[in-house]
C-alpha cells in the first residue's frame, strides 16, 4: 500500500466520526492530556479541523507545545494520527465549519474573538482496520482451534 493509499484509507476510517480524542503536552509538567474533541472536516492530506475557545486548555497547550495526537476508535476501526497543531482566530473557517451543534455548545458566533480553528497537520497515522464484530469472533474461534495466533485485520503506518 502507498502512502497516498494509506492517507485516502485513514480519511475514509475518521471522515464520519465526530468524536476524537486530542492528546496535548502540559506546558509546565509535560504531562500528556487527553480530551473529547469534535471533529469538524478532515482533508484528503491528513489535516484535522477542530473549533475551540481561546482560553480553553488545548489552545494554551498547543500554543506552548504543538505536537498533539488525535485518536478515533469506533467498532471495527481504530486511528491514531500524530502530529503537529496550530491555533488561530479564522472567522472564515471558522464559518465554514460552523454548524448548530457548535453554535449551541459556544453561544457564540464565528467572528467572535474568542473562538479559534485547530489546525492539526498529521505527520503519521497508524491504523487497525478489522472486519466487523461477527468475521472477529469467527477468527477468534478459529485460532483457538488451530491454536494459531488470530488475524485481527489490516494494520498499518503510513506517512501523510
């Protein structure tokens, strides 16, 4: 599989999941944290688009430390996206990926000085894509009895 390849596959895993974990570094203990994120658009070049506010705790954090990690999990699906992020105040895109739901959680609207576009270019993805609840079960019964190691489905780094 090519790069190009594993970069339209990884689009395809998360272009319909809205939730994501957003992985940051503490500015001042390094800790890691991890927080729920909506997913607002996802680019055929691997670029994830989140809104948030200017004073929550991952503008500061990628302010201070750009390197993030963004991870979707749903059944069957599992992505892991490494990379780097930006904040920015861009009314423009921040129109573009405005919805109700957004408007709603910020009561504000997207010119507002306080809301902000991440920006999160990934760099690597790594990726476990298995066939389904039922074809997993099967193949778990089937390496119990053969006594081989199962095969949990296609799994892959790729660069983006």
């Amino acid at each position: 599989m090519t790069d190009h390849d594993g970069a339209a596959h990884v689009k395809e895993l998360v272009e319909d999941q809205r939730l994501a974990m957003l992985t940051t570094v503490h500015p001042e203990t390094g800790a890691l944290t991890s927080r729920p994120m909506t997913l607002q658009q996802v680019d055929d070049d691997g670029t994830l688009w989140f809104l948030t506010l200017r004073e929550s705790s991952p503008a500061h954090e990628i302010e201070s430390t750009p390197r993030v990690n963004v991870a979707f999990a749903q059944e069957g699906a599992w992505v892991s996206i490494a990379g780097r992020a930006e904040v920015r105040h861009d009314p423009e895109k921040a129109r573009e990926l405005w919805d109700e739901m957004v408007k709603t959680w910020f009561q504000k609207e997207p010119e507002d000085p306080d809301v902000v576009v991440l920006r999160v270019d990934g760099e690597t993805a790594e990726y476990w894509d298995s066939p389904g609840r039922v074809a997993t079960v099967v193949e778990m019964v089937r390496a119990r009895v053969s006594g081989e190691r199962p095969d949990p489905g296609e799994s892959h780094t790729v660069d983006l």
